[in-house]
C-alpha cells in the first residue's frame, strides 16, 4: 500500500509504503511509488517524502526512483497520560 498524506503549497508528501514481507522484492513497492509520482506530478506538485533513517531498504528504493536525502531529522513519539 502506499498514499498521499501531507499537502503543503506545491508539494505532496508520499505516505505509508508498506509491502508484506512474504511479496517484498518483487517491485511492489516500486510500482505504487511510481504511480504515486506520476499522480503527484500531473497537478503539477512535486512529491516527497520521509523514512527513519535506519530504514535502509526504503531509503535504497527512494534513491533508486531518484529521491535524494535533503535533511536529515529526528523523530519523536509522544505518549499522553
């Protein structure tokens, strides 16, 4: 699965890649980018997104399809009491 979340002016931000473990490797993951892209562009947006660092393989596929690290940022999970 894979969507759009976040929508500054100008951009879209590509959201929730995920590939079941038993299909990865099979260019699932690449394709619902791909077409994510495609989408994005049409309306004239530039799409963009994020993965934790230690998230090598993704980090791997986004470069591949010509994504480059522009920041480097740290994530933070909050819990309420």
């Amino acid at each position: 699965m894979a969507g759009e979340r976040l929508r500054p002016p100008g951009w879209t931000e590509i959201s929730a890649v995920c590939t079941a473990p038993e299909v990865r490797g099979r260019g699932h993951a690449s394709r619902l980018v791909r077409a994510l892209i495609t989408r994005i562009t049409s309306r004239n947006e530039r799409p963009f997104l994020h993965a934790a660092e230690a998230n090598v393989n993704a980090i791997a596929l986004y470069e591949r399809l010509g994504f480059v690290v522009r920041k480097r940022v740290t994530f933070r999970g909050f819990r309420t009491p």
